[in-house]
C-alpha cells in the first residue's frame, strides 16, 4: 500500500521546526510501524536526504525507547502497544499519517521525532528506589508477600517510562509514570519504610522538571502500552496525602 | 601471550569461598581514591556500577540508549535460575552447577560455572530486598517454573517481564547511587576507543551521541559490560542498538576474544514475515512448558490450515526425539530439531520457515484463563506482531540467534587479558560454554555485577597499584585522533549503499555459513566474502548527516564498520573449531542420528583469540578445560 | 508548617485544594438546590427558609465568608493549575486526538469560569438584588409576604419568569452539571479515595449526582416558565 507521511523534522532543540510530507510507497502490512519509516528512511538517504531521526530499541515493546505520536495519538492508538509493535496492517492504502515526537516542555525535542526524557530518570533518582546496598539481605523467602499484593505491585511495575502518558496527556503530566513507581513499591513490605520519603521526593522531583498535573482526564491510561491503572494515581494521592500528615516523614526529607 | 585464568586451588566447591578471603581488600577510605569506568547498564553494568559506588568507589557509567533502564537485558522474558531448593524437588548448588556445564556442553570453566551456581542463592535475595515484585504462591511465598535443560523447577519469574523488573531493579539501585553522587551517568553516550597505557585499561574515548562531541575518560579500572554479538547476523532478537563495539575495540588494544564462535539460537521466536524484517521476536522459552513442538508428518499437509491436520498426520519432534526432556530440550537441540524438520520441506507459514506450538492441549488441560495468566502477555505479543489469535490456532515459531557465549575472554576475577580491564555479563565468555541454558543469562550478569565484580576489582587496586593518568596522556590524545579520524573517513566515502544494506548482506553470510549449522566449505567461502564486503564497505558506503548532531545512521555505520571486522574473526573461530558442540554444529562433526559430537581430546580448549596487527590473521591461544569435578560426558536429553 | 508547602506548591497538593475545596462547594450546591426546591411547597415554605437563614447572621455570615475563601481557593488553585499544564505543552500538537479524555474533563477551566461569572450575576440578582440586572423593571429588595417577610417565592417566580434569564441560569447550571461530572469523579481521585474495587461505584455516583442537580436546579425555571407560581403571586 501507499501512503503519506506527514513528518515533524526539526534539525535540533534551537531549530523552529516543521512538518515535512512524504510518500511511503510499497509498504507491507506485515510491516511494523518502525520498519515502514525504515523503509522511508533507506529511500532518503539513498537521495542524498537525511533520514528521519526517531529513538527505536528494542522493537519487542519493552525497552520503551520508541515514541512518537501518530494522527495525534501517543503510540498510534493500538490499545497495549508501543510503536515498534503497531503494524501496518491497521492502515489503509492512500491514508495520511501525521507523525509527531512527544510534546512537553520536560522533554525537548533532541532532533525530529527523539525526544530527551531524562526527566523521568531525575524523578526515579530522587527516591524511586528501596534503599538498599548490595550483600546483607535476608532470604527471599522471610517475607512472605500476599499474592494479590505482588501481583497489583507487578501491575505497577511493568511501567516501561516510555512517556507515552506525557505525551497524550492534554496538561503533559507525568502522574501515571510516577504513580506506577510509588505504587510498586508502596505495595510491598520491602518499600514501606521509606514510602512516605518516596513520595514526597519524587513529587518534587516531578514538579521540578516541569510536568503539568493531572486533571484525571484518563488519555494516560488509554495510551499506555502497559495498561497501566488510573487507579495508580489515587494511590500516589493516598500515599502523599499519608506523608505530609505525618510529621515524620518532613524530618526525613529534611536530610 | 599467556593465558593464566587464576582458577584457585582446592576443591571447586570451597574455591571462591577461600578466594574471596584470600583476595586483597581496599580500605573503605581509599575507595574513593579509585575512579571506575563501566560502560554498558545492563543486568552486569548497572548492578556494577550500583554495588561498586555502594563500597565507595567513584563510577562513571556510560549507556548509548537515552536511558540505563533501557538496557537489552529489559527484553529477558522468562526468568531467573537459583538454586533455592524452594520447591523440595531435589535442586542444589551442585545440580545447577551440573546442569549449567552440561547445558554448555562442557565447553565452560567449571570453576566460574560452580561459583555462578553458589552466587545464584543471593541474587534471588537480593533482588527479593531491591522490590523485584517475583511471582509468588498463595501462601506469600516464591514461585517457581521449570525451563529448558532442568529437570527441576528452579526459574524465578515475573510475568513474562523478569528482565525488565531485574533491570529495574538494578537501575534503581544505580539510580540511587547517581542522586547520592556517586555515580556519574553519561546517557547517549557511546564508548568508540579503549585507551590502554603502559599495558593497563585507563580510560575511554566516547562519542557524545547528542552533539557528537569526542571525548576521553580517564580512570583506575574499565569495565565491559557491553552485551552480546548477535547482531553480527543482522537479524537477531537483540536490540537494534546492540553492537560489538565496545569488546571488538578492546580486542584490538590486546583484550583477547574467546569462542566467538558460540553463539545460540532460539527455538521460539516469531518467524520472518518478509525482506523488510528489521528484528525478530523471541516469544519466552517458558511457552515449551505447557506448548507441543509439532509439524505435519507429510509434506502436503504443510499448506493446510493446523486444524485440518489429524493428530495422527503429526509429529511431536521434540518428544519423538526426546522423551525425558520432550519439549524442554536445551535450546541448541531443540532449535536443530525445528530447522531439520524445515530443511526437510516440512515447515509452515510463509516460505515454510516454521513449526508449530500448540497450546490446545493445555487449554484443554489447565483452561483457557491459566495459559493467558501463565503467558497471556506473549500471546498478546504474538497476535501484534502476527495478527494470529494463538488460543485459537497454533503459534509458528522459528529459531533466530539470541544469545552469545563467546566473549572477551577473563580469568576468574572477571579480568581480561588487559590488566585493568574487566568484562561482565554476556560480554564476556565465562559461564555459558558452548550453549547457554534458559534463565541463566539474567544469572550471569547479576552475578557478575552484584556480587563477583565488586570484590575483584578491589584486588586490583589493591595489589597494582598502577599510577592514575590524566586525559591529557599522549595516549589519549592518540586514542582521540584515531575516532576522530575513523568518524571522519565513514563520512568523508558518500558512496552509493547505505549501511542498512550492508548490515543485511553481511547478516545474511553469517546465517547462511556461520548460524545453525556451519561446515568447512561455507565457512571458507564466507571467509571470502567478508573481508570483500569490508573493503566494499569503505569504499561504497553512504552515511548521511555530519558528525556535530544527533546522527544514527552514523552510530549504525560504525557499528557495522566493527561487526564486518568482527564477523571474519567469527567465522574463523568456527572453521578452526572441527567438532560440534552446543551451539556451534559443524555438519562434518554429528553422529548417525545427527546429534552434535565434540572432540574432548583435540578441543576441549578455549579458544582466545589475540589480535596481531592489521591484515595478520589473528593468534590462537588455547586455554585447556580441566574437569576436575565433573566427568565430561556426551550429552543426552533423550 | 511543611503541610502548608506541600499542599499549595507541589502539584499533588494543590490538587487536594481543588478536591477538599471542590468537595465543599459541591455540599454547598447540594444543600442550596434542597433549600431552593421547597418552591414546589409553595410560598409558606420557601419563605420561612429565606427568613429563618436570614434572621440568623451568626449562621449565615461564617457561612458566606467561608464560601467566599473556598471559592477564591477553588479558583486560585484552577488558575494556577492551568497556567502550569499549558507551560507543561509549551508546542502544542499539530494534530491532537484526546481519545477517552471526556468532553467535560477537557472543559473544567472555561465551565469553572463561566460558572463562576454565573455566580457574580446569581449574587447580584437574588442576595445583593440589585433591582438593574433583574431586568423585571421591579425591585426585588421590596417584596414582602403577608407576614412581612421577605417573599423569596414571588422573588423567584418573578426573576424566572425573564426567559433571558431563565435561559442564562440554565445555562450555567448545564455548565455546573457538566464540571462536576467530572469534578465529583476525580475528587475522590485527587484525595486518592479511590480503589478499583469501587471504581466504577463512584463513577456511577459522579454522573447520577450530576443529572440530579441539574434536573433539580433546572426544574424551578423551566416550572415557571410554564406558569408555576402565577396562580399563587396573583393571590
């Protein structure tokens, strides 16, 4: 089939950008999305173009390095799917696809469809973590965990950061990444200790990095390639609201 | 050069316990007197890099994605192996042990492959403490799966998403290290140059892969932990980003490279659609636990639909062949079973490069909601890709290369033949042998990284006490100008190929004359075609954009600059390897019902091999494999 | 003293402003549309109510001040919230698709503030009675029932029987139903009282409580409209 790429290009974070149309011509549908700009791509930079830069990885759906937003839809509107496991057999010969990067002020634009999300990175290193060093832990079996805790934690867990839920989010909120990380680890006995620590920092961390905040609109949860639960976030509220009416947990912010 | 592999004396079960003692230590206040470079944050990498920065030492860690939780190790579906004995089924330290050197088809140290088994029982604790969020029974307890090559259910899981919850884990814990400071974390970053001064790894070169600024590094000690070589076939299950650079750079600064011909093949990935395939899938091994291998008995039932076919029409192969393991053969064995089925005309799908794995026997056995909890995410994953409801009809699946066993050859601190220079995880040889069994890569590197690593490392320190240079060393200088010169030249050719189309057409060499089965004459032949498509390569290839901005066309030409050096090493490695083992099948070396038959007498050997300069071929060195333990056998799974 | 910090300049805090503030003034609309439905018992009824909140300032002054900081709280906290999710996306998508991001979800601000605006007007109508926007050409501050207290009933039969301004009340109250459809849902989001086990309970209670207030608020006009009360002010 053919088709009609409508493609934001934007040389490098300074330049204004824009969007440039392209054919893509002869594309299969067993072909994944990532594999038809592949295709495009050969085609540019046999005629002397630049191709179309965008982030790409793994192509399995677990790396979350793949993002941009098609016909204004972070991930394409495949419910569950990233990009690279979108295929072309949901779309129609003679379609027009627009093509977009994530649009947020916490990630810039890099070049063309890559963005820098590193923001995320800064949020996890501010107490995304269970503070503890390498050697010295008890057996995994000491602390028997309820099923149903470990696997609504894994629910949480399968955050892939991909950012697919800024992206979509109409004030470009990171709640649902975060949430998904307080609420992994608020869920588990191993997490408790410092989970009121955990949440206050990384809201900071969040606020910090120039995330919008949630008006509970729900467009994360369509997009994310983990179905991650909206119910994550009221968690994360549940969990702050905890911490800030504890005096504790300002003492241990405080160091 | 001399290999010593540093193996400690004494019986191999006490050997690393009394290693570890015998090992000199850093005082607590010099560790920050040590600057460490890892490059790679993978399983191996960021848990390095976390636990080293933990004990006090300075780290820099580098990682081309835009992310350390990125890493390929995500991808890991399936699980990890411990010896935990959780299960009451007769596991040990010792049968992991054995398991995991006959799974390699005893082609691994038994040293390593012993202190991996030992240091398997707190990987699983430590991971448990991190928030690994583990499958776990009703009781609150840990839960098990069987895999490939065991007879015991030791696989700790998380969904079908164990590496990607491992790798969190560890990339938190390198996170938390990096808001402490200790870390210093360098993201798009892609190290390019080993710089090697006075025989001692000391530094880097890298290459900015955002505003491709060339830049040097300077520290006590390097570390690898780069990942595998499989996408020297151009289609693999690995990332796209995955490449050989790093250890292939190393190589040629003096880090011998060891069996590179290993490399493993997965039995359950999605087959090939079509010339535009840009990766393949791997579905979880773990699908073979509850999935039947099958394909048609005659060739003309291989165009109708699986349903049409009678019970009776098909063959099991995999328990015809194997009874006691059936469909739980290693990968090696089981990946042979399918291509000789395809090779014999009676594969399906699209160019008949498939078999089935059919669930409706265990639909039927355990109900449809049980097989979609067990692997409900790959089936999901599967119908994406193929567009195939696998509840309904049976999946096609296809081997394609996975894994690497070869590696930069290290001793038993993990140090390779350059002092200083230290290889983790899949980047280097270790463990694995000639064949690597399920679930135990995710062992391997956490290993490597949490707990073997940290403590060697000091022993260099402790015991070399090399002086510190500065990034201003001629050395460095040299280091630079050569990338800045090899990056110039790749965008100075403009010729008429993209670096696309050779990656391909290498990638399709390899596969054809070095895959899942290799013999004299296609080796020799690709021993041609190589060094033809290399010299064709700096002269033909196009890569577009310029060098001061984010270019990835660049990134992939220099990668696939290195994997067509890499590659005729690989090929040569296999020719001069004339038995089968594991992996690596030479079709002169099978038996009459065409298993693999190794050679113990003439190369029970490592094979490491030591770059002698451009264009002499490269020196053999053969580190000979002592069983001291275990008594090499042939390997059955029947 | 870190409560204060937190809640009014991280976001999650400022969206437990939105939610606590939010949370009153819906128990407001609430006990407002009861007190006002007692139209239907006829004048006796409503007039009594407009008396009794009337001869107890101790009761209904705190109550109005307090309404007025909520507001201004509730408003505060929407327009900061605001200006920080439009400097969240400072390029905007060429092409945006909300997908399941509802219509009122997508809205709040522009309802919030043309209710808000509602209210100024609803204010001077029917509490200030500034006898110039009732457009009756009457004085409101004037009408007495024959017990000498203020006619609420004939206050509200004649204000409505204006259909421009019967038409902007309903307005605003479609505007009102239409923000807290969605307000009342994320509030308990907000406050993070909201588990997957009572999801969809609250969901059902955020709609349903919305068609109720609307239907509440929207009957007494619409009655008017039709000739309610006429029979009884002509009396």
């Amino acid at each position: 089939m053919n088709l009609t790429l409508k493609v934001w290009r934007q040389k490098n974070p300074n330049d204004a950008g824009g969007i440039v149309t392209y054919d893509a011509n002869d594309i299969i549908p067993d072909m994944s999305f990532l594999e038809m700009l592949d295709v495009v791509n050969e085609d540019l930079i046999s005629r002397g173009e630049e191709p179309i830069a965008f982030d790409s990885d793994c192509r399995e759906g677990i790396c979350g390095t793949c993002s941009m937003v098609i016909d204004g839809i972070a991930h394409g509107g495949q419910r569950g799917t990233t990009v690279c496991q979108l295929h072309m057999r949901h779309f129609n010969d003679g379609d027009t696809i627009t093509i977009e990067p994530w649009r947020a002020k916490a990630f810039p634009v890099i070049k063309d469809l890559v963005t820098d999300r590193s923001a995320f990175d800064r949020i996890i290193e501010s107490g995304g973590f269970v503070s503890v060093n390498t050697g010295g832990t008890p057996d995994g079996n000491t602390l028997p965990i309820p099923k149903v805790d470990a696997d609504e934690a894994m629910d949480a867990a399968a955050c892939i950061g991909c950012g697919a839920c800024v992206a979509a989010c109409k004030n470009a909120s990171a709640m649902l990444f975060v949430s998904a990380k307080v609420s992994h680890l608020a869920l588990l006995p191993q997490g408790k200790p410092e989970a009121e620590r955990r949440v206050l920092k990384m809201v900071k961390a969040m606020d910090e990095a120039g995330f919008g905040n949630c008006t509970v609109t729900g467009s994360c949860e369509a997009v994310c390639p983990k179905e991650i639960s909206l119910d994550f976030i009221a968690k994360l509220n549940r969990e702050f609201g905890k911490a800030i009416l504890k005096n504790r947990a300002e003492r241990q912010v405080a160091d | 050069m001399k290999l010593d592999s540093k193996i400690p004396p004494g019986p191999v079960t006490e050997k690393w316990e009394k290693y570890k003692f015998d090992l000199k230590l850093v005082n607590p206040a010099n560790k920050r007197k040590y600057d460490v470079i890892v490059v790679g944050s993978g399983l191996a990498g960021a848990a390095a890099a976390a636990s080293m920065a933990e004990m006090g030492y300075n780290v820099k860690c580098f990682c081309y994605q835009d992310s350390p939780r990125r890493a390929h190790s995500i991808a890991a579906q399936g699980g990890i192996n411990a010896a935990k004995n959780y299960q009451n089924d007769g596991d040990s330290i010792y049968r992991l042990f054995y398991d995991t050197i006959k799974g390699g088809d005893f082609r691994a140290r038994e040293a390593n492959v012993y202190r991996l088994a030992q240091t398997s029982v707190k990987i699983i604790d430590q991971c448990v403490a991190q928030g690994v969020p583990f499958a776990r029974e009703y009781g609150g307890l840990l839960a098990n799966r069987s895999f490939g090559g065991a007879q015991v259910s030791r696989t700790f899981y998380a969904r079908g998403q164990t590496g990607q919850q491992l790798l969190l884990g560890a990339y938190q814990a390198l996170c938390r290290q990096i808001g402490l400071g200790k870390v210093q974390m360098f993201e798009r970053t892609e190290m390019l140059e080993l710089v090697v001064v006075d025989g001692h790894a000391k530094g880097i070169i890298v290459r900015d892969l955002v505003t491709g600024e060339i830049s040097a590094h300077a520290a006590d000690a390097v570390v690898l932990g780069t990942g595998g070589y499989g996408n020297v076939f151009y289609l693999s299950t690995n990332a796209k980003g995955c490449n050989t650079t790093a250890i292939w750079r190393a190589y040629k600064k003096g880090a011998a490279l060891a069996n590179p011909c290993y490399t493993q093949i997965h039995p359950t990935c999605i087959p090939v659609s079509g010339e535009h395939q840009s990766k393949l899938t791997l579905m979880s091994e773990s699908l073979r636990n509850d999935g039947r291998v099958w394909t048609p008995k005659r060739k003309e039932d291989c165009g109708k639909a699986p349903g049409d076919i009678p019970e009776a029409d098909r063959d099991y192969i995999l328990e015809r062949k194997y009874p006691s393991y059936g469909n739980l053969a290693p990968r090696d064995i089981s990946s042979r079973a399918a291509k000789e089925a395809c090779d014999k005309g009676l594969g399906v799908g699209p160019g008949g490069l498939g078999v089935y794995l059919d669930f409706a026997d265990a639909i039927k056995r355990l109900g449809e909601s049980t097989v979609r909890e067990r692997y409900g995410n790959l089936f999901d994953m599967y119908e994406k890709i193929t567009g195939e409801n696998a509840y309904k009809v049976p999946m096609r699946i296809y081997p394609a290369v996975h894994y690497t066993m070869g590696g930069t050859w290290v001793d038993y601190n993990l140090m390779s033949s350059i002092p200083g220079l230290f290889v983790i995880g899949e980047a280097n040889f270790s463990d694995h042998g000639a064949n690597r069994l399920g679930a135990s890569a995710l062992m391997q590197g956490l290993a490597d990284g949490y707990f073997v690593l940290p403590y060697t490392i000091g022993n260099y320190f402790a015991t070399e006490k090399q002086p510190k240079h500065k990034t201003d060393h001629a050395e460095f200088k040299k280091a630079l100008g050569e990338v800045e010169t090899r990056t110039k030249k790749l965008l100075s050719i403009k010729g008429k190929r993209t670096v696309n189309s050779f990656h391909k057409e290498l990638g399709k060499i390899v596969w054809d004359k070095c895959g899942m089965a290799r013999d004299e004459k296609g080796l020799k032949e690709a021993l041609q075609q190589i060094p033809a498509l290399r010299e064709e390569f700096w002269k033909n290839v196009n890569v577009a954009g310029e060098n001061g901005e984010l270019n990835q066309n660049l990134e992939h030409a220099g990668r696939v600059a290195d994997f067509l050096e890499f590659a005729e090493l690989m090929c040569l490695d296999a020719l001069n390897r004339r038995e089968s083992c594991g992996g690596h099948f030479r079709t002169e070396f099978q038996t009459e019902d065409g298993e693999a038959k190794r050679d113990d007498e003439n190369f029970a050997y490592v094979a490491a091999w030591e770059y002698a300069g451009e264009g002499k071929p490269p020196i053999l060195n053969k580190e000979p494999l002592v069983y001291e333990e275990v008594h090499m056998s042939t390997r059955s799974y029947k | 003293m870190n409560i204060i910090t937190n809640l009014f300049s991280s976001s999650v805090g400022k969206k437990y402003i939105m939610a606590v503030t939010g949370f009153s003034l819906f128990g407001f609309v609430i006990a407002h549309l009861i007190g006002n439905l007692q139209i239907f018992l006829g004048p006796e009824a409503i007039n009594r109510y407009g008396h009794f909140l009337q001869s107890n300032m101790e009761i209904i002054w705190p109550a109005r001040i307090g309404l007025l900081v909520i507001i201004a709280l509730h408003i505060w906290a929407a327009i900061k919230i605001s200006a920080e999710n439009k400097a969240a996306r400072p390029v905007a998508y060429a092409e945006y698709n909300p997908t399941v991001a509802s219509y009122a979800s997508r809205t709040m601000l522009m309802s919030g503030l043309i209710v808000f605006f509602f209210i100024l007007y609803h204010l001077l109508h029917f509490t200030v009675q500034v006898d110039q926007v009732n457009l009756t050409g009457k004085s409101f501050v004037n009408l007495h029932d024959a017990e000498g207290r203020h006619d609420v009933f004939a206050m509200m039969v004649l204000g409505f029987s204006k259909p421009i301004v019967s038409l902007f009340y309903i307005i605003a109250i479609s505007l009102l139903s239409l923000h807290l459809s969605h307000g009342v849902r994320s509030m308990f989001q907000s406050l993070g009282w909201k588990k997957k086990s009572y999801a969809n309970v609250l969901h059902c209670f955020a709609t349903g409580v919305s068609i109720f207030i609307f239907v509440g608020y929207v009957s007494i006009p619409i009655a008017i409209l039709l000739g309610f009360g006429k029979e009884a002010l002509s009396k």
